[in-house]
C-alpha cells in the first residue's frame, strides 16, 4: 500500500471468531487518545504510512477525519 490509498478494515484471524469489530487506536506517534475505538469490518479508512517500522507493523490511517492506527493484518486495499 501506498500512501493515500484507499483501504478498509479486516478483522484479524483471532478477532472473527468473537465477531467483534476492528479496533483503532488513536495513540499515534505517543500522543492522544489511548482508547480504542471499535469500528465495522469494512470501513473504509485512506492509509497514510508507517510508523517507522520495517515491515510496516503498526500502519497509520485516517479514518472518520481522525488519524489511528491498526495491526498491519486488519488492513486490506480497495
């Protein structure tokens, strides 16, 4: 995914059996919220970057006009 791509959320393999929703959190760069927010599988969110790690494990996105991220695994291009 690239930056500015248009993405929607997946639940991870051990959330869909609880069937709960993904859940974003708004603690980005260590600033914010540190709550969660939960939120449809398939809400579609624009995918901003990385935060700073190699594999892209904790991906950045806007989502509902606030910045979030989630587990790179509850993330799926348009």
């Amino acid at each position: 995914m690239q930056p500015g791509d248009l993405v929607k959320l997946v639940n991870s393999r051990e959330r869909l059996s609880l069937g709960i929703g993904v859940a974003v959190s708004w603690n980005v760069f260590g600033r914010g919220e540190h709550a969660p927010t939960s939120f449809p599988e398939g809400t579609a969110a624009v995918f901003l970057g990385c935060l700073g790690e190699a594999r892209c494990g904790n991906p950045y996105i806007l989502i509902e006009g606030r910045v979030g991220w989630v587990w790179e695994e509850e993330l799926e291009a348009l």
